[in-house]
C-alpha cells in the first residue's frame, strides 16, 4: 500500500496501478514531446534513470501505444511495488520465496479485452531500439510464460526478443534457462514451445520473472503480493496469463529455427555479440483498451537491480548461512554487475571466510568474486569495503583464485565457453589482528549545538 497526497492508499496489483504510485511518489518523468523509439527514446530512457526516475513517454512517433521504463529502477521504486521500505526488500524478498502462493484462475481478463489474431504485426506496438548499436527494436520487459512440457509447471523469465519481421522475434535462451530445457525438451519430440510473453505487468511479475525457483514461478510473485496472481487462460494455448497484464503475445517457439541474434547493450555495460538464437511466430496479440507498452533499456541499472542484484540475494543469503552462523549481512552490488558478492561475518572462525567464500561461488554461476569483510565494515558503502581491502588483507593468505571455472558468458573476462577465474578475498583481520586493530570511530556530533564561523 502507497500513501498518496490525498491521504488515501494506493494498492499496487498491475502496471497501472504502479504507474499511478510512482506519479503519487513523485518517481516519474512524463514526456509529452514526441520522442523517437529508435535511440532517442532510450537516450532519454536512460538520462530519467540517472536522475532517480521511471520515465512514461506518451507521445511515441509513429504510435499511438505510450511507452513506460525503468519502473523498478532503483531501490526506491521497488519499495514501492513491494509496499515496504528500501531496507526491507531483502527481507521482503526472502519472506515472498518462503510463502508461495498459487495463482487465481479467473474466467476474463482486461489483457484480452482487445484481440488480433488475425494479420500480426508487431510493428503496431512501440518496441524500442535503444541503445545506439543495438541490432533491432528488442522487447525486453516481457514476461516469458512457458510450461514444462513433462511437470506442466510454469516458468516465467525475461529473455530479450529482437524483432525480425511482422510475427517473427528471436527469443534469447542463455545457457541455465529453465525456458531454453523446456524448449529443448520439445524441439526433441519434434515439437514447437507454446509460449505467451506478458508485457505491463504487476512489477512482481517483474521480479519473479528474474528470479530462480524450481516450482512454479506465479507462486512467488503471489508470495511477494501477498495474494494470488489473477491469470486468465491464454487464447491458442494452454498456458495462464496475467489477467491485467497490458498486453500478451501468445505463439511458439519454433522446432529446428535459429537466427543470427544482437548486439544489444546488455548488464555488464557493453554490447553483446551476435549468435544463433530460438525465434518465435506471434500468433495473437491480446491487449487491454488503451494498452500501455513497458520497456527496461539495455545496460540499465534496471536490468542490474532487478536481474543481478535483489532477485540473487536470497540465493546467496541462504547458501552463506548454511555454513555459518557468524554471518553478519550480505550484498550483490548492482555496479558491480551482481559478479562480485560482499559478506560481513562476526568475529569468523580460521578458515572460515574462505569457506564461506566457496558457498557464495556456489550459490550463482555469475559470481565471480567474494570479498568477505567484518561486520564492523558498511559492505553497503563501496569506500569502505575498498578500505578493508586496502588495510585488512594479507594477499598471499586472504586471497584464493580458482580458476577454470563456469561463468557468465557475457562477462567480458569469460572465454568463448563462458569459462573464467574466480576469486575469494578474506578482508577479514582474524584471530590476533581483530584484538588489536580497532577502527577509529569518532562520537557523532551535532554542530548544530556549537557556535561555529
Ligand atoms: C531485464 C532482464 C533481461 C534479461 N534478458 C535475458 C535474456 O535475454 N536471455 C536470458 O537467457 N536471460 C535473460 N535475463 C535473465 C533471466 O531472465 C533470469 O535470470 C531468470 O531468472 C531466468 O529464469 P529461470 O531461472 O527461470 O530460467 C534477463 C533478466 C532481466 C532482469
Ligand atoms: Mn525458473
């Protein structure tokens, strides 16, 4: 729930609710001169994000569908969708994976109140081309809904579609996706993935989307609500779809296709390359009246929050704390692109920081450095975690590379198999060295009560 000025309560349940607590907030740019969707919208996308603010572009050239971005863009604005303060969404996040709640079945939804299945032409909906050498307009904010053609489980994920002609898109399946198994599972039987792509959705549909769970993913985004999802079920296939989603693509991903796919400008804050990837044909487009089109630009701190940073950080939090009860707190820092992890331990046993260092490795492929500090060190403030590197390791025994090891394939550091080096830093001052190096720590003052010139 949101407080507005008029003292009532916004409930966030889909895009435009959201949309309408940001306003509320004062999180939200709203552009009324036109703006271009080739680079211009995402130039402008990404100067919004840089000033702490989600962007709604209503005048898109050549649309009449208005466009908005980075809704979970910082801290801030996923506190908003979550209903908590930016300290509790950790918190929060751990407590919606623990609470699974299925989603409601409902007989119609307001995302099918429009609906062409007919002659398809995704030229109709303003999909931007955002950064300046990226290979295409890319849909980047859609919800991926697929099943697994053996549980029937459903999976959600964001998997960037580049756009290649008027119901034809690429559907990028990195390595690790439950998506990319299901589609493998029945390309090998000769079939086509029925899948929809949900686009305008309940940012935590958002989140959910970017999170890893083994069961069916609809049930974090209702744990996270605290209420089921409303879905409806899909027109051509036998897949659910948000109920209030603004749009959804319904279609297949096609047996035996692959496509030359990218550059994009991805996380890691460089372009990706080009390579073979999944395409798909739309068959029916759904939408509500008067749809709104949902987009996060390449490279963005969006991308980095959402997709690296709050979704991982349980997963890193439970594996850590299996190992130790000295755990103090954990981070993925989203300037460090989620590949480095910052953990604070109590007074940790010898050994024990290295240890813990291996279980944040395991914890995610994309980890790739640990840097473990004491808990008298702010792991949130990126000067002092420097300043414990700098004072508090012993390099030949605080620092471990492995090496060979799996990776991300678009960190630049990955070979051409996504195979790179791993490191685990002990920052720690350990036995003997914490009894004798205390921080410095000042009283805090307020000049106010003294006579200053
Ligand atoms: C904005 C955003 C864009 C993403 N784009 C892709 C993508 O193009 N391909 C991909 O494989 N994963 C992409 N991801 C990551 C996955 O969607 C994410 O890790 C998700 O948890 C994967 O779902 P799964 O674990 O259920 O397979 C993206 C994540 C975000 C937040
Ligand atoms: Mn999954």
């Amino acid at each position: 729930m949101v407080s507005i000025e008029t003292g009532q309560t916004v409930a966030v349940s889909d895009l435009r609710s959201m949309v309408a607590a940001l306003r509320a907030q004062d999180c939200l740019v709203e552009i009324t001169s036109e703006v271009d969707p080739v680079h211009e919208l995402g130039a402008v996308l990404h100067a919004c994000e840089r000033a702490g603010k989600a962007a709604m572009f209503h005048k898109v050239k050549g649309h009449q569908i208005p466009v908005v971005g980075s809704v979970l863009g910082s801290y801030e604005r996923i506190a908003i969708a979550l209903g908590c303060e930016p300290q509790q969404i950790h918190q929060r996040m751990v407590a919606g994976r623990a609470a699974p709640t299925p989603p409601e079945v409902v007989d119609s939804g307001q995302v099918q109140e429009v609906v062409a299945d007919g002659d398809i032409d995704l030229a109709t909906i303003p999909i931007p081309t955002h950064a300046p050498l990226d290979g295409g307009p890319f849909i980047n904010a859609g919800i991926v809904i697929a099943r697994d053609p053996e549980s029937g489980r459903h999976n959600l994920s964001f998997n960037r579609m580049q756009i290649f002609d008027r119901d034809l898109a690429g559907v990028n399946m990195n390595v690790w996706r439950d998506v990319r198994e299901f589609f493998l599972k029945a390309e090998a039987a000769g079939e086509n993935l029925p899948f929809c792509v949900a686009i305008g959705v309940d940012p935590v549909l958002l989140i959910a989307g970017a999170s890893k769970y083994e069961g069916d993913e609809y049930e974090i985004a209702g744990g996270l609500r605290g209420a089921p999802v409303p879905v409806v079920r899909a027109l051509s296939c036998d897949v659910l779809v948000p109920a209030l989603a603004e749009i959804v693509l319904e279609g297949e991903v096609l047996a035996g296709e692959r496509r030359e796919e990218g550059p994009m400008a991805e996380f890691t804050g460089h372009y990706s390359g080009t390579g073979p990837q999944t395409v798909a044909r739309i068959k029916v487009i759904t939408t509500r009246r008067d749809p709104i089109f949902e987009t996060i630009a390449g490279a963005s701190f969006e991308h980095l929050i959402l997709g690296n940073a709050v979704t991982r950080e349980p997963l890193l939090d439970a594996a850590v704390r299996k190992l130790s009860p000295r755990i103090g707190q954990v981070y993925l820092p989203p300037y460090a692109c989620g590949f480095t992890a910052i953990i604070s331990m109590r007074g940790p046993e010898p050994g024990e920081p290295q240890t813990v260092g291996f279980a944040a490795l395991a914890s995610h492929v994309n980890v790739k450095t640990v840097i473990i500090v004491d808990d008298d060190v702010d792991i949130f403030d990126p000067a002092d975690v420097m300043w414990a590197l700098s004072t508090r390791v012993r390099w030949d025994q605080g620092s471990l590379v492995a090496p060979h090891a799996r990776g991300n394939d678009l960190d630049p550091s990955s070979d051409e198999n996504a195979v790179q080096s791993k490191l685990i830093v002990n920052a720690t001052l350990g036995r003997g060295r914490s009894e004798r190096y205390t921080k410095v720590r000042y009283p805090t003052v307020d000049l106010r009560e003294y006579d200053v010139t």
